[in-house]
C-alpha cells in the first residue's frame, strides 16, 4: 500500500465523495478528511434536474451513505466549512470557521458554479439557477405555483427542467442563443431530434435569440425580453447558461489555472501533493491530444477512483478513462460515447421516426464517439469498442445487419488479452 499520509479532499460532490470512499475500500489506513462548502451529507446530483424537481425522488434518499458510514470508516467531515486558502509551505487547508486541517496529500474536487445572466432583472425574485439540493428544492416548489416558464439556455439541465416542466402541465419556452440545442455536445441530427421532440411535447423553443432584459413587478419576474423583440411572460426563469470551475481556491494559491485547475496524466496539480479531479480539473485527454475539462459524474467518479489508487497503492501511469454522458429528458434517454464534437464523418445507424438511433462520430476514419437516444445496447457497444482495439469503420457503423455486440465482445477479448500480455 502507499503511504501518503493524511489525505484531504475538498469538495463533498461526486469526486469528493469516490476519493474518500474508493481509499477505504482499497484498504488504506491513513486518516481520511473530507471538506464540503454544503452542510449536508455528500448526495447525489444527477436526479436534482430530473426525478427530484419532479417530486418522484424524496430529499433523503439523494445521500451516497448515512452519516454512519464516515464515521465508521474513518472519514473526518468538515461539512458546511467552506476552505478559503491553501497554505501550501505549511500542509494546511484554513476553512472559514478559522479551522485549520492539516495535509500530506490533498485532493481538489471544487467542482463548478452556474454562470451568471448578466442583464437587468437577473436578480429579480423568480429567476434561479440549480446546481445544488438547496437550488432544487427552491425549483422543486416554485413549479408547484408556476404558470409559464421561460428556460434561457438549451444545454443539457435546461432541457431536462423544461422537459419536468411540461410533464407537469406548465406552459415552457426555451431560449437558446445559439443556433440549435445542444450545440456544444451533440451533433446536428441530434440537436434537430431534440428540438422536434420538445416541441412536439408543447414546449416552445426559440433558437438564435438572446435575453436582453428580465422584466417584474414590486420585484418578482414577469416576462422575458429577448434581442430580436419578444416579451415572453414568465412568473419563473430558470438560468441554464452553463458553468464556470471553482477554481480560485488554487489559483489564491499559486497553483497552474486556465478554465479550471490545470493536470498532468496522473492528475497531479504543479504542486505534486496537490491533485485535481472532476468538473475543476483540465487534464490531457487521450482522445483528442488537448487539455479539456469534462462536466460529468462518470468522469468525476472515474478519477476520483484513479487518485485514490495512485495514493493508496502507489500505482503509477496516466488517466485513460473513456467518457461517457447521459441525460433524461421525457421518454427518451440520450447517452453519449467518447466525444463527438471532433467529428469530421458522422453516420446515423437506425431512424429518428422510431425513436431510437445512434449518431456515431469518425475522424480521419476512426471512430471518436457516439450519441444514442433509447438505444442502449449501441451505447454500451460503443464504450467497449473505444476501449479496445477492434476498429469500427463508418460503413459498419451504418449497417443495421452489423452486429455491433459482437464486435464489441471482439474488442474486450482483444484488449484483455493486450493487458495480460503488457503484465
């Protein structure tokens, strides 16, 4: 086992969360602290936006344990105790009650804040944001009165409120400033079926159109205005622009930082007792030779897993994980492969009509990602293939009689084999 001595983690999210729990269950017996900003027991985000605003998902079971779990494993909470400065000459995390936690090694798991709408009105009551449990209760409530909702941003979290929005009998509009939804993760057949799909649930969309202004009255939102001319009412704004790392926690503290905490292959900072990890981190991604900083719970989860056992046993060698997304949105269940936005070729496997195709992604011939809606077994085969070494080119792809299973079973007895010839 490694000896790395008092590991702490900030940030009580997803990545946090694995870190702690992952050098347990690798049997590691140093101490063990965990910093979170939220007073509350590590949770669950992914339902927040989903089943919890809907009310199909009670507040007490979004927790990952009780609060048995830490102490019985030996994991010290300094829960609701933000860490405002690093002392890296010291070992110290100061949080801000005037705690000081010491370290040997410490894991940045800061996770991300929502962007700000920076027009008038945005401070208005009505207009929210949701990124935490707190966020979604406060959303979770105001759609109970709610009447007519204007969604501004068309990214994943606003699709999904507007899609629970809808189920539940609320007039929606979703404002997108960019020319389709979607548009920075999935490809255009997916973004089109998307936008299909929300309005023919009765939602309104309206792409290539900004907001301007937020209006009120005796200060509570009542309308949107956007920049072509249009005044949508809305008795509820929700803010889905997109997030910004958390990362002046290590900036303050002379860390490398652009867009998020910057990494090497082992996910160490420029500080090597300092790691980062999750939605903070930029790391070099093996699938496009650049740095990026992925927005996910697979990823967060993943490399939290990774950290853990470089600190727990010592094992040496880069991140390699495949990434791989998934939103709910209605009846249909988007899950996406690698990343797609490279793509110079893309071919469409099955039909849009029946609700259930893939979109995959080449570049230069090789496959890169796909994007599955309703189709499972695509999503799966597609995670085993980019983690192997059977190719799959654009014209199997596109052949239904194809049995991407197979190729796939193909492609995990090949890199097992590769594995056990490498040890």
């Amino acid at each position: 086992m490694g000896d790395a001595g008092r590991i702490v983690v900030v940030g009580s999210g997803h990545a946090g969360f694995q870190v702690a729990a992952s050098l347990r269950e690798l049997g590691y017996v140093g101490p063990v602290a965990l910093v979170g900003e939220e007073p509350r027991l590590p949770y669950e985000r992914p339902p927040l936006s989903k089943s919890y605003i809907s009310g199909d998902v009670a507040d007490e079971t979004l927790a990952f344990r009780a609060h048995s779990y830490y102490a019985d494993n030996g994991v010290e909470l300094f829960l609701g105790d933000p860490a405002l400065e690093i002392d890296r000459a010291a070992g110290v995390v100061n949080l801000a009650s005037g705690r000081g936690v010491p370290y040997d090694q410490l894991v940045l798991a800061t996770g991300t804040r929502p962007r700000q709408l920076g027009v008038a009105g945005a401070d208005l009551d009505g207009v929210v944001a949701l990124r935490s449990a707190v966020d979604a209760a406060d959303l979770r409530r105001r759609l109970e009165s709610a009447a007519s909702i204007v969604v501004v941003g068309g990214g994943f979290i606003g699709l999904e409120v507007a899609a629970v929005a809808r189920r539940l009998g609320r007039e929606v509009t979703v404002v997108e400033a960019l020319p389709r939804l979607l548009a920075r993760a999935v490809s255009g057949e997916v973004s089109e079926f998307y936008r299909d799909s929300h309005q023919a649930w009765g939602t309104e969309v309206q792409l290539g159109s900004a907001v301007e202004a937020i209006v009120g009255r005796d200060g509570r939102a009542t309308a949107v205005l956007t920049t072509d001319g249009r005044e949508i009412a809305a008795d509820l704004v929700v803010v889905g622009i997109g997030v910004l790392p958390n990362d002046d926690l290590a900036k303050g503290s002379g860390l490398a930082v652009s867009d998020g905490v910057l990494v090497d292959e082992e996910l160490r900072t420029s500080d090597p007792r300092i790691s980062a990890i999750g939605d903070c981190a930029r790391f070099p991604g093996s699938w496009s030779g650049r740095l990026e900083r992925l927005e996910s719970v697979q990823n967060a989860a993943d490399q939290g897993r990774f950290v853990a056992k470089r600190l727990a046993t010592g094992a040496e060698g880069p991140y390699r994980q495949t990434p791989w997304f998934w939103s709910d949105q209605g009846d249909l269940k988007l899950q996406i492969a690698g990343v797609t936005s490279g793509s110079d070729q893309v071919v469409l496997r099955g039909d849009p009509r029946s609700r259930s195709f893939s979109v995959f992604g080449f570049r230069e011939g090789n496959l890169i990602g796909a994007e599955s809606v309703n189709a499972p077994m695509d999503h799966l085969a597609t995670r085993l293939l980019l983690g192997g070494t059977t190719p799959l080119s654009p014209e199997q792809a596109a052949d239904p009689t194809v049995d991407l299973r197979e190729l796939a079973r193909g492609a995990t007895k090949v890199a097992a084999l590769t594995a056990e010839a490498d040890s």
